[in-house]
C-alpha cells in the first residue's frame, strides 16, 4: 500500500534515476527518448502517478506537489542538456581548421580571344556615338571591294592592295569597305554603321598577316564633315587607351574617299614624347605618333555607285586594324600569335 | 621612287633654302610621304680629293708604283703606293683614302708597308668606294673638275647629297619626276619652279641648221589610237658617240637605282626621272622608212621585245611601228631590233603621251612592269613630251658630242584643254569644317598653278594645269587647299547624336563566344584557308559540299589554298600544336564562318557562322583530383550555347555504327543535335583516323553548331519572358528500372514524355548502372521525376497515380521490369 511519503519516495528515486540515466547520453534523440521513458503517457512517472487516485484526498495535494516539482526539474533537465549539445556542436564546428590556402577549385575561367575583346570594345565605344554595327561577306565580289568604291580595274590603285582571287570576279575582300556599299545599298541616311571583320591579303610578315581584322566605320547625314571624323577618331583613340592622346591627318590617297587622311595617334607606349625610361621608343620610331588608319570624307563616285545626292548629303568613313589597336594596348609584338590558337598566348587575356 | 635632295633643288626657287629635313617634312605633311633619308655619301668617310705631283716606280715591284700627291697648293707632298696601271701624269686628280679614313665594308686605314715601303692609306678605285664597278684602275677626276683640292671626295663625286624615298600616291602620276616634287615643294614652301632652259628650246649651239626633223621622221597616229597616244614628239639626234656618261650624272641615276649603261640610254633614264616624261630612243638607221607609225595590235600579231621574248599581242595593246614592223610596245617596252646600240650614231627620240589604261592593261596581261610604265600607268602630263624631247636632244648632244635635228615632229590632234572646275567656298567649309575664306582656297590654289578667277564672293572658276589630272571636280580642289592650308588646321568636332537605329547585325556569334568563355573555354581564331588535305582529314564523302571547297586563284602557299568548310580542322589543329608545345590539356571553341560553295547569281557561296567547341586531355583540375573530359562535356557544352541563343528544346539522337553521324566523328559515340526538332549540328568523340590525321593521339570532344540554325539574328532574338515562380510544394518519387543495354537514355525520356502526365515538372536521369550482377545485356537505371500543381498542393494519392501510370507504360513500352 503506498503513501505519499513513499510515493514521494518513488518520484525522487525515478528522479535520481533520469539524471543519471541522461547524463552520457550526447544526441538530442536519445535525450528525448529518455525524456519520454519517464515523462511520457506511459513512462515511469505517469506510473507512479497512478498510485495518487489511491491516497485519501487530504494527502493529494503534496503529492501532486512533489509530481509536479519532479516534472519540471526532469525538463530542466533536458532543456540545460540539449542547449550544452548545441553550445559543444557549435563550438566543436568552430574549431575545424581547413587549409585555406591549398589553391581554389577551377571555375569558369575562359577567355575571350584578345582581338573579340578589343572589337567588342571597340563596338561599344562607338555605340556611344550612335553607330551601329553592319556586316557583310568575307567573300565578295569584285564590284563591291574595288569598282563601288572607285577603284576599277585598271587602276593603280589595286596595286596597294595584294588581292586574293576566287574567280575573276570574286575576291576575299581586302577590306571591310565593301560593308559601307552593302550598308548604302540597303538603307537611306542617315547612316551610321561600324562593320568589324576579318579581311584578307597577300601579305606575310611580323606586321602583315594574309588574314587580319579591321574595323570600318561609315556615317552619311546632312551636314557631315571632315572634322566631325576627327572628333570621332579622337573620341575613340582617348577612350580605347585610356589616355588623352591625341590624333592628327596627314594628307592620303584612297580612291573611295576625299578629303583622304593617314590617322596618326600619338604613341601609346610613350605618350607621344618619343622617349622611354629605358630608351627611345622603338613603337614610333621616336616620332610620338603612330599610324592607325585611314579615313576621309566619301567620294561623290562612291555616293554615285549606290544613289545617294552627294550635293545633299555628305559623308565620312574610316577603317583601322585591330590587331595594331590591340598590339599598341597590349604590347603583342608578333601579329603570328593571334591565329595560332595556342593557349598559352590565348589565356594571357 | 628615289628623289636627289640637290637635283630637286636645281628645279626650284625657293624663297627661303630649306634643309633636307625641312623639305621631307614639308613633302611628307602635305601627304607626299618621305619614308626615308638617305645621306649618299655615308659608305665611306677620310677620303679627299688629291693632286698627284711626281710617280715612280716602287723598286720592289713591277706593278705598283710611288705617287706623290697633296691637298693642298704648295703643301707638302706625301709618298702613297699604288697598284692601279693607270696612275695619271702630275696635275691630275685622284681620290686619297688617309689613314682613318673608312670605307664600304668597315675597312679602316692605317699607315702600312707595302713590299718594304710603308704606304699612309691608298689611292681608290670606284668598287672601293662603292660608287661604281670599273675595277680597272683608280678614279682619276675629269681635267675641268672644279672641287678643290683636300674637299671631301663626296663633293667630286656628287655624293654630298640626300636621297628621299617617296612614297607617291597612286592618283599622283604628275610627282614621279623631280620636276612634280619640285612644284609641290615650291607650293608648299613658297617660291618658283626652274624648268630648265634647254627643255623649252634645244641649246642653239647644238643645232644643225642642216638637218630637218621633220625630213628625217615622219609620224602618224591611226585615228583608232588618238585616245591611246594624244601625243607623239619625235626628235633626231646625229653624230651621237655612244660613250659612258659623266661621274655625276651616273652618280644621280645611281642614287635613284638605276645602273648608268651609256650617255645614249642614260640620257632617256635622267630626263625621265628629272621631269616625269619616259622616253624611248631608238636606232634611227633601223627605223625603217623612217617612219613612226603608232597603232593598235592587229589579232595574232606578233614581236619580240628587247628582252628576246616573242610575244603574242592583243589588239588593245598599242604598237609604235616603222615603215615596216613594229618597233615598241608603246609606253610599255621597246623592240629588240630597233634598240640602240654601241654602233648607233642617229638617234630617233621619242616622247609620247600614253593613255594611262591602255598601257596598264598591257603591262598587267604580259607582266611587264618598268620605270615607264609605271610613269604612264598613273598618268602622265601631255604638255611634257615637247619638253622632254628638247632636253633629251640637248644632253644626248652634249654628252655624245652629237648635233640636234632642227625641229621637232609634235603630232597632237585634239590637244586637251586644261580643265576648268568650279569651287563653292561654302562648300569647300561645310565639308572640311574648317573656316575657310575665299582668298585662302585662291592662295592655295594659284600656289599649286591653278588660275582662279572670282566669279562673286563665293564662286571661284578654277583652270587647273594639265598635270594635274586627279583635279577634275570640286572635291577635288576642296582636298588641294586643306592640303596646302594644312590638315592640322582641321578642328576635331563631334557630330550631333541621333537616336541609333534598330540594330539588323546577327549578334548571335558574340552571344555564342561570351558563353562559351563563362564556361571556361578559350577562344581561338584561326585563320579561314587551310590546305586542302586538312580539310580532307574529315573523310567526307564525294558529293558532301563540305569536300568540295572553294579555292583561291592564287594562294600564298598550299597551305592556304581553301577555304575552310568546317572548323573542326583547325581546331584539331590547334590541339596538336598545344600539346606539341607542351599543353595536353586543351579547351578551346571558335565561332566563325565556314565557306560553302553556293548556286548563286553574284557568285559569292554561303558563309554561316559556326561555333565549335574542341576538348581534350583532362578538365581543370583541383588538387589531383583531375577528369578526364568526355562527350557529355561536349554535350553540356552544346546546351549551354544553345541556352545563350534559344529557348527551344534541344536533344540529341545518337549515332550508331551503322549510321555514322558524320565521317569525321566515332561512330559509338556521337550524335546530331537538335532545337526544336531541326538540326543544329553535331558532337561525339572525333574518329580515331581523323585525330591521327592531324597528329593527336588522345581522344579529342567536339562539338559543332550551325549558328545560323539557331533561334533569331539581332532584334529578332526571342526575349525571356518571366514565369510565375511555383508557390506550392511538389514531390518527386524515383523509379528504378531494368532495361536491355540497347535501350537509350533518349527513348526513357520519349515514353515518359509521351506519356503526358500534366502534373510532371522535371525529369532527371540518377544512375546509369552496368554491372556483373546484372542478368546479361541489362542495365539499371534510376530515374527521379518531380510532380507539381500550379493551384494546389499535391496530395499522395495525385502523385501515386501520376507516377504509377508512367512506371507503367515504362515497363510496357520500353520494355523494362521495375526493380
Ligand atoms: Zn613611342
């Protein structure tokens, strides 16, 4: 027959028991598996709580007391338990130690060839001017590389352009020029297009390659002019190297252009001065400048070719080379390594 | 073309003498580009013009003798020995190398015995001073040689001179003589030019009252041939000794690379280096009739130049012939039996003006490119010839002692006037933007010899001179008075912006190359020609367009003879090359034009963009844990691009050995790749024989895309649309499965999808499983498929039925049992 005293008794003892009973335990399952064996419906304390219907009712109430009291501590219990594990587990993962300084895992890490990422610039920076880029077919027809553009072909001035024939009458074109016929062909000024591509010509050497990238440009509006043309190529040259250098003509020849001017920038390696800390700069030879293109105003009989009123519109159009853009940027010294595809040249940029 | 500093300077009057970098400066800033200065007399320095006073002979020797020379008068004299036959008698001139003095090739003097005789540097010779090849003896100076005694040798041998290199433009026939460079010198520097005086009216002296030019040639021009030749100016010379020219004037046709031969031939070459104008001289004893006739070939006509080449005429060339035959390929080069020669005494000069076409053509279709025809080509001034003829007779009189023909037989039938442009000042600043008034385009005009008449405040009427014949329209005049104002004066000005339009340009190769970089790869360009058996390597079969590829005419050399059809050669070769060079691990794409021949009216062939990724070796690596790469590289790759560029659906159908994807690729394992159910292109392993072809011997991954093929170029590329983002939970169940090996991934995914169970969301392949404990020709795969509603959360029983009702028709259709 029980009492309180002995019922109380009991509790203690299951009391004692838990703590023991949970002490080693170090997962938040056992713990709670533990908790429920003397808490549960059917655990160890609900047990003994039976035995409290069978006490006279005078005596109820300190056993209950006791029940209660009991309870709380096994929950404190369990409570102080798992809060010391998560304490031990968060310190314990504060005290890995990885060697951060073993190399990163690859990613990514591609590269763009160096003359996409010069033309690409070059688009953008002349998209900030309004032009639009235009294309074109890298085999063409003679009418458009050479005779729309006032050079026939008995002219001279084929000779300055060593020519790759397909048929008599199909080239690989030998500039991005015939871009600007196509362009006027198909669309009526204003126009304002540049046409980057490859193009080709007989021509092999440390500065000449059979195949090279130019960049054209062509604008046709009412009121263009010779000096708007500088002030494109100014803006171009300065935002391209990043410098203020500065941009001169000198008087040129080409049959499709007139007023017709050689582009010199000043030096990018030298700044114009001529003169390096290590020496005189062999990139100018000296001078401060270097050529990067030609240009002028469109000739009347190109205008004529392709039925635009010269008397009412007027024009300007420029071609330059990227990989010389790109070798004056980036030091390349060699035109060779562009088309190589060899990747320790290509993952230098 | 090569310019004499003081031969240009003899045809001018300048107002202020220039120094040779003055005058290269000016040329070149007014768009005569000077690409270089030479200084004629830098081969050799320390060797002075002496006087030889006394000879001996050396006593050790038979051939070399003692001379005594000084350099100056009364000054002491000094024992040089000397080995040339030809030391000349006291009073003469010779040419002393002193010790220090340095010659051609670095030799330096020194005091030095000569068979017991010291012997204070020598007495030279033309080859060893450079300046010519009589090796015979030494240079003894003409008795009227006025340099003075002790003055640098240079200065005797017209050596104390500069050469400019010109670079000429192509429209600028009128400066490929000194004359034409001494006007724009003039022009640009201010003064006048010195035509000289002989060239307007023969040397009287040298006149023989006796002799009548029009007696002794009789000229005529075919009226079919007066747009070839506007201009025919015959003169004769007689009593001409064929003999060698003077030291100077040999020493100018040096400096401007040609090789002096004789007074005759020499005289033709400086006159048409010094006024622009080529002549041709001819043997007159061998003009038969003496008579010229000038004309177009006849078919099958035939002559032998005066190189011994028998040459096939078309009738566009145009004939200089005699009474009998033809003599000259006008303008182009002359005949072998009409040549002057050593016996020549009567010269027939001829001067002519030339349609600069008619001789290019010419010239172009036999190959023949020479001083004269590349004078004719670009134009030359049809006021010249006259000139030229005079000052030709008159050196080859004097030179060659001979007696000039009274007269000059000048046939010109339709002489052109000088052209008569109108100038717009507005004009000349609207197009140029810079501020330009009517007396400065008027200075820079009359500067260049154009008359200018003001016809009001903004209208000029210019006559432009006949050599100007590149000035024919008023741009043309707008770019002469910038050039003389100067093309620094030009502002820099932007244009006024404008919105820009719809862009038409296909950027999908760009899209293309940014994702193919951001997933690691580097581009290569490599160039579009290749040699035909790269290109053969692919295996194709005949009747494949790929195997027929365009070619060039005239290649550079065979490894550039076609054009690329694909670019999976290339790339192969550029593997080969990266791991010859030490990098077996090599990811590189292209994206870039393949050329294929096309039936097209303009005859140009189809030019799509194709983007091609190439792997081989091994994936970067962290630590040592490497991969390989594999095909499905190449196929994430592919889908990654295709991501970049379209929306559609792509998937691949796998090749088999009996129905290879391409010849270029392994059998097994490749496949085609399609969007939307069209093909884009192809990726697999590269055929083993293909590899080897190009010297790799690993396996290599590719894959390559059509662009062309793929979604839409520039404005009309699809733009992403957003979805709404799932706002209820899914679940997925997986389903294991045992199928016969035969059995593809692909055809899985078909029965699932033909299944059309609307709640599936995704479907993802977990396991592709081969193993012993299989039964034979089986595998296992594992497969996880996601189910979701947009409105609701699935309940278990949605998603059993869904999944049962997909396991079903797996098993029924595929076959496959569930593991
Ligand atoms: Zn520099």
């Amino acid at each position: 027959m029980s009492t309180a005293a002995s019922i109380i008794a009991e509790l203690e003892r299951l009391s004692g028991e838990f703590a023991a009973l949970i002490a080693p335990l170090a997962d938040e399952q056992a713990i709670r598996a533990a908790q429920a064996q003397f808490l549960g419906k059917k655990g160890q304390v609900s047990t003994v709580m039976k035995e409290l219907g069978r006490l006279p009712p005078a005596e109820r109430p300190v056993v209950g007391e006791a029940v209660n009291r009991i309870k709380g501590a096994i929950e404190h219990t369990v409570a102080a338990k798992l809060a010391d594990l998560v304490a031990r587990a968060r310190a314990a993962d504060l005290a890995r130690v990885v060697d951060v300084t073993l190399p990163g895992r690859p990613h990514g890490g591609g590269h763009l060839h160096l003359l996409t990422q010069v033309r690409l610039e070059a688009i953008d920076i002349f998209a900030e001017l309004g032009f639009a880029v235009a294309e074109g077919p890298q085999v063409e027809t003679d009418w458009h590389t050479f005779e729309a553009l006032a050079i026939p072909k008995d002219h001279p001035a084929r000779d300055m352009q060593d020519t790759f024939y397909v048929t008599d009458d199909v080239v690989l074109r030998t500039h991005t020029s015939p871009v600007q016929i196509r362009t006027m062909q198909a669309q009526r000024p204003p126009i304002r297009i540049v046409a980057p591509g490859v193009v080709y010509r007989r021509d092999d050497d440390p500065t000449h390659s059979p195949m090279f990238t130019q960049i054209e440009g062509l604008a046709v509006d009412v009121d263009l002019k010779f000096s708007d043309l500088k002030g494109v190529l100014l803006h171009f040259v300065r935002r391209f190297f990043r410098r203020d250098l500065d941009v001169r003509f000198r008087p040129s020849y080409f049959p499709f252009v007139e007023p017709g001017a050689e582009v010199d920038m000043q030096c990018s390696f030298c700044g114009g001065s001529g003169a390096l800390p290590t020496g005189p700069c062999r990139v100018c030879k000296t001078t401060g400048w270097v050529e990067i293109g030609g240009s002028g105003m469109v000739d009347p009989d190109v205008f004529a070719h392709v039925g635009v009123d010269s008397e009412r519109y007027t024009g300007f159009a420029f071609g330059m080379g990227l990989e010389r853009m790109a070798m004056l940027r980036h030091g390349v010294n060699d035109i060779k390594f562009y088309y190589e595809g060899d990747l320790r040249f290509l993952q230098m940029f | 073309m090569k310019i004499v500093w003081s031969w240009l300077l003899e045809l001018c009057d300048l107002d202020r003498m220039p120094s040779v970098d003055d005058g290269a400066r000016a040329l070149t800033g007014a768009g005569l580009e000077i690409e270089g200065v030479t200084d004629l007399g830098a081969g050799f320095s320390g060797v002075v013009v002496a006087e030889v006073v006394g000879k001996r002979p050396h006593p050790a020797a038979d051939k070399l003798s003692l001379v005594d020379v000084i350099v100056e008068k009364g000054g002491a004299a000094t024992q040089v020995v000397c080995g040339a036959p030809n030391v000349p008698a006291p009073g003469r001139r010779v040419l002393w190398a002193r010790p220090g003095a340095t010659l051609p090739g670095g030799l330096t003097l020194s005091v030095k015995p000569v068979k017991g005789i010291d012997s204070p540097g020598m007495l030279c010779s033309e080859p060893e001073l450079g300046v010519g090849d009589d090796a015979s003896g030494i240079i003894v100076l003409d008795e009227h040689d006025r340099t003075p005694l002790g003055a640098p040798a240079q200065q005797a041998l017209g050596l104390a001179d500069h050469v400019l290199e010109v670079n000429a433009p192509a429209n600028r026939g009128d400066v490929l003589g000194h004359l034409g460079l001494a006007r724009e010198l003039c022009a640009l520097l201010g003064g006048r030019v010195v035509v000289p005086p002989d060239a307007l009216e023969p040397d009287a002296e040298l006149v023989a009252s006796d002799l009548d030019a029009a007696a002794l040639a009789a000229v005529a021009i075919a009226p079919d041939t007066r747009a070839g030749c506007p201009r025919y100016v015959a003169r004769v010379i007689d009593g001409v000794t064929v003999a060698p020219s003077p030291r100077k004037l040999a020493a100018r046709l040096r400096a401007v690379g040609v090789r002096p031969i004789n007074n005759l031939v020499d005289v033709t070459n400086y006159v048409m280096f010094e006024l622009g104008q080529p002549l041709h001289a001819f043997d007159h004893a061998h003009v038969a009739g003496a008579r010229i006739e000038v004309r177009m070939a006849r078919p099958g006509e035939r002559m032998t130049t005066l190189d011994g080449v028998d040459r096939a005429l078309e009738p566009g060339d145009l004939l200089i012939c005699d009474g009998a035959r033809p003599v000259a390929l006008g303008g182009v080069m002359g005949g072998l039996d009409s040549e002057v020669t050593a016996a020549t005494t009567r010269v027939l000069l001829e001067a002519a003006a030339f349609d600069a076409r008619t001789i290019r053509r010419t010239a172009r279709r036999l190959g023949l490119h020479s001083e004269a025809s590349h004078r004719f080509e670009r134009g030359v001034d049809p006021a010249l010839p006259p000139l030229a003829a005079a000052r030709a007779a008159t050196l080859l009189a004097r030179l060659g002692g001979g007696r000039i023909a009274r007269g000059a037989v000048d046939v010109h039938p339709a002489p052109r006037a000088p052209a008569q442009v109108p100038l717009r000042v507005a004009r000349a600043r609207a197009v140029t933007g810079v501020d330009l008034d009517a007396a400065a385009c008027e200075d820079a005009l009359t500067r260049l010899g154009c008359a200018v008449a003001a016809t009001d405040g903004d209208a000029l009427h210019v006559t432009v001179p006949t050599a100007r014949a590149d000035l024919a329209r008023e741009i043309d005049l707008i770019e002469e008075i910038l050039r003389l104002v100067g093309y620094d004066k030009v502002p820099a000005t932007l244009p006024p912006l404008r919105a820009a339009p719809v862009s038409t340009a296909d950027d999908r190769p760009d899209r293309a190359r940014r994702a193919l970089a951001a997933a690691g790869l580097a581009e290569a360009i490599t160039f579009a020609f290749q040699a035909r058996e790269r290109g053969a390597a692919l295996r194709l079969p005949a009747g494949d367009r790929r195997a027929d590829p365009v070619a060039l005419k005239n290649p550079m050399s065979a490894d550039q003879a076609v054009l690329r059809t694909s670019l999976v050669p290339n790339l192969l070769a550029a593997v080969a090359r990266n791991r010859n060079f030490g990098v077996p691990d090599v990811a590189l794409f292209e994206v870039g034009s393949v050329f294929w021949r096309a039936d097209r009216a303009d005859g140009l062939c189809d030019e799509p963009v194709h983007a091609c990724v190439a792997l081989a070796g091994a994936r970067p690596a962290w630590l040592g844990e490497a991969r390989a790469w594999d095909v499905f590289d190449a196929r994430g790759l592919a889908e990654t691009l295709l991501g970049a560029l379209s929306t559609g659906a792509v998937r691949v159908v796998a090749g088999a050995p009996a129905a290879p994807v391409e010849p270029y690729l392994h059998p097994g394992v490749s496949a085609r790749i399609q969007l939307d159910g069209v093909d884009v292109g192809v990726l697999g392993e590269v055929h083993p024989e293909t590899r080897e072809a190009f010297g790799v011997e690993v396996p290599v991954f590719v894959a390559e895309i059509d662009l062309s093929k793929v979604g839409a170029a520039g404005a009309g590329a699809p733009v992403r649309q957003m979805r709404a983002i799932p706002r209820h939970p899914g679940a997925a169940r997986d389903v294991s499965l045992l199928l016969d090996l035969a059995i593809p991934a692909a055809r899985v995914r078909d029965v699932i999808d033909a299944a059309a169970q609307p709640l599936v969301e995704a479907v993802r392949v977990l396991e592709d499983y081969r193993g012993d404990n299989l039964p034979a020709g089986h595998k296992s795969m594992l497969w996880s498929i996601a189910y979701r509603a947009p409105d609701r959360t699935l309940t278990d029983a949605e998603v059993e039925s869904a999944h049962e009702a997909i396991v079903a028709r797996l098993c029924a259709e595929l076959p496959a049992q569930r593991r």
